[in-house]
C-alpha cells in the first residue's frame, strides 16, 4: 500500500459503533438530514427498510429530517409498500420532466436531489436483508463531526448467495474482478477504498450537486472518481458496517454491469486528462447462452448515459434560490 493510501487508511476509516446516536444528535445542530432510497421492484425489502429508519431515527431520535424512495418504474408494490412504512414516494420520471426519461440507478440518485432538500444525503440501497440504522448513523458520522469530510462510502462483508447456501466472502464479483484492478491501475490513491461499487454512501449536498451522475450501474465508480478528481483524496472517508446481504445477480448481468463500469472508467480517465483516446470504445457487447438448438447471441448496448450537475440545472437553481 502507497504510504499516502495507508495514511489515509489510518485517519479516515472507522467503524459504525464509533458513531453512536447521542454523538450525532449532539453534532447535528441544524443540519438537515435526508435519507434516499432508489428501489425498483423491490417490495419485498424496501417497507422494512424504511420502517426501521422511521422508527428509530424520525420517531424515537430526530437525526433524519426527510425520508425519500425514489420509485424507478416499479411494476409490483414497492411504491405501496415504501409509502405503508412511512416514506415520502416519489416516481422517477414526474421528477425535472423536461429533462427527458433516462434509465438506471444513477438517474434516480441524481433526481433525488432535486425533491430533497438535506445539507447532507444518505443512499441507501432498497433491496437489503437483515438492515440495521446502522448503516445511516455509521455514515453519517465522519460528515457530522469533520467538516473537511465530504463523501462517505460503506465498507462490509459481502456474502454470495443467501440462507444455507453462502460462500462467506465471495460477493462483489464486479468490485473484485474490474473495478479494483481498474482503480489499482490508475487511481492508485484510491486503492484502500474497500468497496467502492457500494450502494450505501453518504455526501454533502454542495459536493454532490457538482458532480455528474452516470445514470446506469457506473454511477457509483463514477462519483467516487469525480469526487477524487472535485475535493482530492481526503475529503473521502469510510466506515465499515458491517455485513451486507443482498439479492445476487446473474453472470450474464454482471456481464453487462461490468462493462459499464468499465466504459465509466474509460470516461474518466479521459475526461481527467489521464489518457490520450485513439478511439471511441464499441458500446455493443455480445454475450452468449447455450440452448436447445445451439448457441444463443445476445448484443446488449452498453454505452453509459450521464446527467450534468444538478448546480447547471435551471429549474433546480430556481429551487435552491433562497427568496429574498
């Protein structure tokens, strides 16, 4: 490890029981908490989720101020259910609607911002199992206490599969397959980051409406790096929460998820000015399935669509416009 990356190692890692509640109330002052949650079809965990927030941190101890999912064209229940356990739903696409409809993760993240109105943002994954409110008070800490924080991102233990069939530490295909290499290669600085495709991450709202957000599965990779490349090395911390249990994917997504992550860091590296492009990278990727009558050919479109700054949206500087 670079003798920078395990400095920073030392200095801004910490665990989520070093954040217990009266601390943060106590540094809360009047900072506003807002708490998102991006969910697509995912009735199943999305209500427990949000009724665990709201009754530990709305109703029993005031630290979250707002309570929001971010509905992105669910076809079951989710909106229901988020809404019985007490968030604020709103649909993706009634959200900034003359912006046009993109999809994927990043596009709810970066509407989120629009119907929120916290100084500082938790995200939180919808589809988690066995949540605790630990996940949002640990993140919130070094926010909280240290001003010269700005982005905060989750580490844990990923387990593969769920129940019975578990293979301790074999999660985060995607994370240990591409992204790590790619960020060892040439983010080097960034390298003790443990996970940095992580859903649940924490941020301030001046530091987040400056940044782009990468509407598909590369907007995590990509904010970790435009946050690097916006506020340098030590405005990132993390706090390690744990165990996180999630539904799995298959190869083949994670086929596809891969290559996003990959064509956001092709982005980057350019953008950054840490490569000069001889070409623009194919989008289309091919996949293949054996079936009954030989093999089966899948193309998918890989390309990675991308919002601008929230701060370079008229209708959201209009928002944000204090009255005089």
């Amino acid at each position: 490890m670079l003798p920078e990356v395990a400095s920073w190692w030392r200095r801004r890692t910490s665990d989520s029981a070093d954040w217990p509640l009266d601390i943060l109330l106590a540094a809360k002052g009047a900072t506003r908490i807002s708490v998102v949650l991006p969910a697509r079809d995912e009735e199943e965990t999305v209500g427990g989720i949000v009724s665990a927030i709201r009754t530990a941190l709305v109703e029993q101890a005031p630290l979250v101020d707002e309570l929001v999912v971010v509905d992105s064209r669910s076809t079951d229940r989710t909106a229901e259910a988020a809404a019985a356990a007490g968030a604020e739903v709103v649909a993706q696409d009634a959200v900034l609607p003359e912006m046009g409809r993109l999809s994927g993760k990043g596009e709810a993240l970066w509407k989120s911002l629009a119907v929120t109105t916290g100084d500082l943002i938790v995200f939180v994954d919808a589809d988690l199992r066995a949540f605790t409110t630990s996940y949002v008070t640990g993140l919130l800490g070094p926010l909280l206490t240290d001003p010269s924080v700005g982005y905060v991102k989750g580490a844990y233990e990923r387990p593969l599969g769920h129940g019975k069939n578990r293979v301790e530490g074999g999660g985060g295909r995607v994370t240990e397959l591409v992204a790590r290499p790619l960020i060892n290669l040439h983010w080097p600085l960034l390298s003790g980051v443990m996970q940095p495709l992580g859903g649940e991450y924490a941020g301030r709202r001046a530091l987040l409406e400056r940044l782009p957000f990468v509407t598909g599965y590369g907007v995590e990779l990509g904010l970790l790096l435009d946050v690097f490349q916006d506020a340098g090395l030590d405005a990132i911390a993390q706090v390690d929460l744990g165990r996180r249990e999630h539904a799995h994917q298959s190869t083949e997504a994670l086929g596809a998820m891969s290559a996003q992550i990959m064509m956001t860091a092709w982005s980057r590296l350019q953008r950054h000015g840490r490569m000069l492009p001889l070409e623009t990278p194919s989008s289309a990727l091919t996949q293949f399935r054996r079936g009954p009558d030989g093999y089966d050919i899948n193309v998918n479109d890989v390309s990675v669509g991308e919002r601008p700054p929230m701060a370079e949206v008229p209708a959201y500087a209009a928002m944000r416009r204090p009255v005089s």
